[in-house]
C-alpha cells in the first residue's frame, strides 16, 4: 500500500496532498496542471517535497520530520514516463534489461519471456527504439520498468502521445498487466474512459489538492467538459 | 625528394606522441570539467569557464610564460613535482605535451560540454528510477550518447596539439629530438639557406596527419551515431 501525505511548492503553485491507495490500480485523475505528475514525481525520487512522508508498505521513501529520503535509484518504484524515454543507443532487448543490471539482479529468463509475452514485444527485441511505433515504444516501456521487479509501477499517462486506434491496442495489454502481473500502480490520466477500463480506485486531483477519492464511481460524476 | 631524413622522422615521431599523450591526459579532466560546466551550478562557474578558455584568447606566448614561470624547474609547481615525483617538465617532451595541452584543452572541453548539454537529462532520470545510481548513469546512459562529441573534441584536441608553436617553443624551447615537434622543425628550416625543400616535406606530413585524424574523428562519429539512431 502506498500512502503519501506531501506539502510542495513550485512557483505560485502548491501542491498539498495526502492519499493512501488501495486497489491494485489507483487512478490520479484530474485535469492538466492539477499536479498529478508532480506527485507521481515525488514518489519516484525525481523531486523531493518541502514537507511530509510517502511510504510504500512498511518501507519510508521521504520523511523530512524523519530527514528520509531515499534516492530514486534505491525506491524500486518503476515509471512508465509519458513519452517513452526508451535508450536510444541501446536495442530494445538491452533496454528491457537495463534495470535488472543496474539492480544487481540475476538473470530470469522465464520471467523476462513471461513479460515480453505479455506485451507481446517478442519480435521487437533486435531494434533499436528509433525503429518503434509509438504503441511499441510504449509497451516496451512498460517492460523495461516492470523487469526491475518493482514494488510499485507509476504510469504517467502513457496513452496521452498516442493516436486512439494505438489506445486501443494498448489498453488490453496494461489489463492484462493488472490482472497478471501483481504489481500495484498509480495510474495517471485525465481521460475518464482510459481509467474505467483499468483503474480500481481512484483520487481526484484539482489546483494541487486532492478533491475527491473513491471507487469507480467517481469518474461517473466528472464534468467532462471541464477536462 | 619525398626521402625523409632521420632528424625529420625524429621530429614526426615526437610530434605524434606529443599531440596523442596531451589529448589522452586532457581527456578525463576535460570531460570532469565540461560535465561540471555543462551540469552544476556552483560559485565561480563562470570563473572556471573563463580560465578554460583563457589559452584560447591570450597569445600563445604568454601561455608559454606562465608555464614557465608556474611549472619551469624554479616555478612553484614544477619544483614541487620535480622534488616529489620526479617529474620535470622543463625543456622536455612532456613539457611540450603540458603546453599542447594546455592550449588544446578549451576545444576539446567546449566539444564535450555541447554534447553532453544536447542530451535529453530526463533519460538519466529514466536510468535513476531503473536502479542506476548517477555514476552508473553517467557511465550507461549520459556518456555513451556524447561519444561522438568526445570523439571529436578529440580530434580538435589532437589537431590543435599537432599544430602548437607559440606556448611550446616558449615554455621549452626547440631542441631537436627532444621538444622539437613539427611546426618547431619547420620554422628552424624557414630560417636557414636551402631548408626549403625539408620544409616542404615536412608541410606535406602535417597535412596528411591532420586529414587522416578528421576522416578517422568522421568515420568514428558517424559509426557512434548510427549506433544510436538506426541499425
């Protein structure tokens, strides 16, 4: 379980949020600028809040009344980041074990085939990411981070550079991913439709403040137009 | 005509081996130095920009002087390093690899901190929430996609080194076989009656090892680069 109860400033615009996710999928959900992907920025490490903690089961990431905060390269939160951000000089089979070395993990084959099957990115494996669709680009992500055997998978809305035919296509494969993989995710997107497919519980961004949190229900109520 | 004496093949020779020891020991302290330029802000960044690139401005004389005077056999330096290690610097070869080093280092820092300023940093985030601490980033990530800027930060570096006369010839002076590169070779032989033609042969080597170092920088380059962006 994650819990986040976090204070930070950027700018004019401050960031107060406190939410625990429950589910196997916890939606971030809001409109842009609410400050979901500053909040999943925290929780990787990537930036440090001004005041709070966030902890992952019995594990403490930040305290800062604890003066914790543990680097990013030792949270084994995986991130799926919006535009990909696969290694260019690396080929998509050195991409996907890129964190497996840089964990110090021993190889696992079985488990490294089960994941490129999942995401059926088995053909993909020789290329190098200039030679990928945005769709592929994208799965191959999602493997690259869930092969570092993560405690926790952040997904910063990683549909939002694709057209809607290669959503589709994405979709089933994160479904799967959530039905088989076992891995817990925060899952953000502004895109209501996106998250009922995926999402299990969800927390309601707006102007840096958690405005609602609940289950599915709550994305019946969103004013569309407003997003 | 195309017969090079031995006092000529001396002179290549040293020539060749100076350029290559200044670049390979400027190397590390120039990609240290371009990646602090290129990546941290600190108190007196411009500063250290400005005494990097102060061999580029001032005229290699003066260059040469302030070698002398700092790392000459009484400088403070040069004593230093002369008494503990038995390094001297003074009217030698690795003077002379000091000073092409020196006067080389602004081009190769400047090649280096333009690639590793057109990198994507939010890829070396991506390597941290990987698992890669920021040296195992650095080394995985960051300095794999400058290599083409290094590589031809190193061919400038080794042009440049080749070509240097000014600091050299006034830090240590000319002496055949010993800090006498090419460009020394060549002005010597301006100077007397019928040096000409070991002039001009010498001119002719300098221009064959000045192109094969850019057509070998192109071919390393372009193989870097297709490693990244193709197949």
């Amino acid at each position: 379980m994650l819990s986040v109860d976090i204070e930070k400033r950027l700018g004019d615009f401050e960031i107060k949020v406190a939410f625990e996710s429950q589910g196997s999928v916890t939606a971030l959900f809001g409109s842009s600028g609410s400050g979901k992907t500053s909040v999943v920025n925290m929780v990787a490490g990537l930036i440090a809040p001004d005041r709070g903690r966030i902890a992952l089961d019995d594990t403490v990431l930040f305290d800062s009344a604890a003066r914790v905060n543990v680097p990013m390269h030792r949270r084994r939160v995986g991130y799926v980041f919006q535009e990909g951000r696969l290694f260019p000089h690396l080929s998509v089979a050195a991409n996907l074990d890129y964190g497996r070395r840089m964990s110090r993990l021993p190889r696992d084959d079985t488990e490294q085939r089960r994941i490129v099957d999942l995401l059926d990115i088995g053909h993909l494996l020789d290329r190098r990411p200039g030679r990928l669709s945005g769709g592929e680009r994208q799965r191959v992500a999602v493997g690259r981070a869930l092969l570092m055997h993560p405690r926790l998978l952040l997904l910063d809305e990683p549909l939002a550079s694709l057209d809607s035919a290669r959503k589709r296509e994405i979709l089933p494969y994160l479904v799967r991913l959530r039905d088989e993989a076992k891995v817990p995710m925060v899952y953000v997107s502004h895109h209501p439709g996106e998250l009922r497919r995926i999402a299990t519980t969800v927390v309601w961004l707006d102007g840096g403040r958690v405005m609602k949190s609940g289950g599915l229900e709550l994305l019946d109520h969103a004013d569309l137009d407003a997003l | 005509m195309f017969d090079l004496t031995p006092d000529e093949w001396i002179a290549i020779h040293l020539s060749i081996r100076i350029a290559i020891v200044a670049t390979v020991v400027a190397l590390p302290f120039g990609i240290a130095i371009a990646w602090l330029l290129a990546r941290k802000d600190f108190w007196g960044k411009s500063l250290l920009d400005g005494i990097v690139h102060l061999p580029l401005v001032l005229p290699p004389v003066v260059t040469g002087y302030l070698l002398l005077i700092t790392f000459g056999r009484r400088g403070p330096i040069g004593a230093f390093l002369a008494e503990n290690f038995g390094i001297v610097f003074s009217f030698r070869w690795t003077g002379a690899a000091l000073a092409c080093g020196v006067m080389a280092f602004p081009l190769l820092v400047r090649a280096i901190r333009l690639s590793f300023e057109a990198i994507d940093r939010r890829l070396e985030d991506a390597a941290g929430t990987l698992g890669a601490s920021p040296l195992r980033a650095f080394f995985t990530v960051t300095f794999p996609l400058a290599l083409p800027g290094v590589i031809a930060g190193m061919v400038l570096c080794f042009a440049k080194a080749l070509g240097e006369f000014g600091a050299t010839i006034t830090f240590v002076s000319n002496i055949p076989g010993e800090t006498q590169t090419i460009s020394a070779a060549i002005y010597t032989l301006t100077q007397v009656p019928g040096g000409d033609a070991a002039a001009f042969r010498l001119v002719v080597v300098a221009i064959v090892i000045s192109l094969a170092a850019l057509v070998a920088s192109e071919w390393f380059a372009r193989r870097a680069g297709m490693r990244y962006h193709g197949d």
